[in-house]
C-alpha cells in the first residue's frame, strides 16, 4: 500500500509541474512557424502510439486478439460518422462479445 | 459535450480497473488531484504488473509529457503573472486543448477553461462509480472495459488525420511504437513515437496546419474555416 500512495503522491506532484511548465516557459514571446508545426504533430504523433499499443500491445509483446476487433470497429464507426461516445461503447460491447464468443 | 460523457466512461473504467489494485481511497485521491487519464492507466499498468512507485511515477510522466508541449504552445496566448499562467495550465486536458486550438498557433484560453470544467466532476464520479462496480465485477475484461481506453484515444485522433501532415506523423508514430513495444520499457515506445513530430522543423509549415501564417506571402483558401479574430497583428 505504500508503493500506491507514494505513486499517487509522485503522479500529484508531477502532473501539476508539467501542467505549469509550458505556461511559465516562454513567457508572453511567440514561436516560429517551425516549432508550432512541431507542436501541432505532437497530439496525433502521441495519440497514434497510444492507440496503438493499446490496441496491441500484451507487456512487450504484440498481440491481436478482441481488443483489436473492437478498436477496429469504433474505427469503422468513426469513418461512418459515428461521434465519439457510441465510437468507444461499440468497442467495449464487440470486444465483450468476441470474448464470450471465443 | 460527448467527450466530457466519453470522460465520465473511462473514470468508470479506471475506477473498475483500479479498486483491486490501489484500494478505493488511493484511487478516488487520485483522480481527485492528479485529473489525467492517461497518466493514471499508466500508472496503474506498471503497479498491477508488480512495479514500483518509481516505475509508476515514470510512466505517468512519460504519458504527461505532451503537456510541455501542449503548455509551450498554449503559452503566446496567455496574459498575467506566473501564478495566473501556471493556473491555465492545470486546466489543460487533451480535448479541450484541442477545442480551444483557434489556428495560427492561437489558444482561446478562457474556452478551455470552460471546456474541462465540465470533465472534472464527471471524472471523478465516474471514477466511484467504478470503484463501486469494481467490488462487483471480477473480471472487467468480460465486459470489455479494457478496451474504453484505446477507443477513447481513438476519437481524440480521428480529429487530427484531417491534415496530410496529421496523417502521416501519425502513421510513422504508429509504426515506430509498435517497433519498439518489443525491446522499449513500458512507457517509452510512446514518447519516442512523439519524437516524430520534430519532422515538422526540418521542412517549411504545412499550410493547411497553418492557414493565417504569411507563408510564401499569399492568403490561403482555408481561411474562411476560421472563425474571425480581430487579435491578428499586422505584417509589418
């Protein structure tokens, strides 16, 4: 239990100082196309990872199992114009069902 | 505001995932005071696998590091002192970073406010009523819970593929997280994939990134997608 409350207290204080860091950082000066084209390429850069792996990924191996078939039908349901509530339901229920089939 | 319910859906699950791990006390602190999602799977990822704090922690801050970023390009809008700045940043999460995002490299600060507002108390309800469902449900897997997660980052993206530049950054930082995922500690595959992004400092500003930008001297077509802002400084 002390492991989670020294998690919880290190995850506190981090967050918080990370959250400030880029406020602080550059004052009121604007940047330069360059690095704002960069910034911009973070979210999907990072968000793509994230999906990604954990979609795939089992510890450090990569797996397809009904993680992946659900995943792949919020994406279906995304292409189609699905907004993003029935999306990430979908993928709950098809992962589910995969599971109880299987 | 569907991401603000979509919010409330994954503080179910991390709630449901989290009780049997941390206890419900640690887990509802933590989404009380710590109020980013992502950072906290990670987190609870390495303590159910047996890690330390250390690795926890570290993870957590690998996840939350696209918050300097965020927070770098969220800085030109803001105005007042440290602490006033400081403040706007704690009221940064993904999608309302995103909605406030007005071009150009612009932020409406005061709309993001506004945006995350909504999220916090559902997170955190969403987070007891997970722990509450937690004590009932044995395996959240069944119910594919697990599976909320990468959904929910799922949506956030789709919002990004809509430039060529968004899409392929994406699709190279898919590629390389999944090559790392094998040999990376856990946490690392991510980051490194945002590392991808730094391509944009090697070539000129993608114009549909950036329509308001002077490039090449001329007024781009997507500049009517714009709602009209009359901070707009003029060229000297």
């Amino acid at each position: 239990m002390t492991q989670v409350w020294i998690t919880v207290a290190g995850l506190i204080a981090t967050t918080a100082a990370i959250k400030a860091s880029g406020p602080l950082a550059l004052g009121g000066r604007r940047l330069g196309p360059r690095p704002l084209a960069a910034i911009a390429l973070f979210a999907p850069t990072l968000l793509a990872a994230l999906v990604v792996t954990e979609t795939l990924g089992n510890g450090s191996e990569l797996v397809i199992d009904e993680r992946a078939l659900g995943i792949g039908s919020a994406a279906v349901a995304l292409w189609r114009g699905a907004s993003v509530l029935p999306a990430v339901a979908l993928a709950a229920v098809i992962t589910a069902l995969a599971r109880a089939v299987v | 505001m569907p991401f603000a319910i979509a919010a409330g859906l994954v503080g179910i699950s991390f709630g449901v995932l989290a009780e049997p791990v941390m206890g419900a006390v640690a887990t509802l602190v933590m989404s009380a005071f710590v109020f980013a999602g992502a950072a906290q799977f990670g987190a609870l990822a390495v303590l159910a696998d047996g890690g330390s704090a250390t690795a926890a922690i570290a993870a957590a801050v690998l996840l939350n590091a696209r918050f300097i970023t965020m927070g770098l390009a969220l800085a030109p809008s803001l105005r007042g002192g440290a602490l006033r700045r400081a403040a706007y940043g704690q009221a940064m999460i993904d999608a309302a970073w995103a909605l406030a995002n007005r071009g150009g490299g612009r932020f409406d600060p005061d709309f993001m406010v506004g945006a995350t507002l909504p999220h916090y108390p559902v997170w955190i309800a969403g987070t007891a009523l997970g722990v509450l469902l937690g004590e009932g449900i044995a395996m959240p897997e069944t119910l594919g819970l697990d599976a909320l997660f990468p959904a929910f980052f799922l949506a956030l993206l789709w919002e990004e593929l809509r430039t060529p530049s968004g899409r392929l950054a994406a699709a190279l930082a898919a590629a390389l997280a999944l090559t790392l995922l094998p040999f990376a500690p856990a946490g690392v595959p991510v980051i490194a994939a945002s590392a991808i992004a730094l391509i944009a400092l090697l070539r000129p500003p993608d114009a549909t990134l950036h329509p308001d930008l002077p490039v090449f001297g001329h007024v781009h077509a997507a500049e009517e997608e714009r709602p009209a802002d009359e901070g707009q400084e003029a060229v000297p």
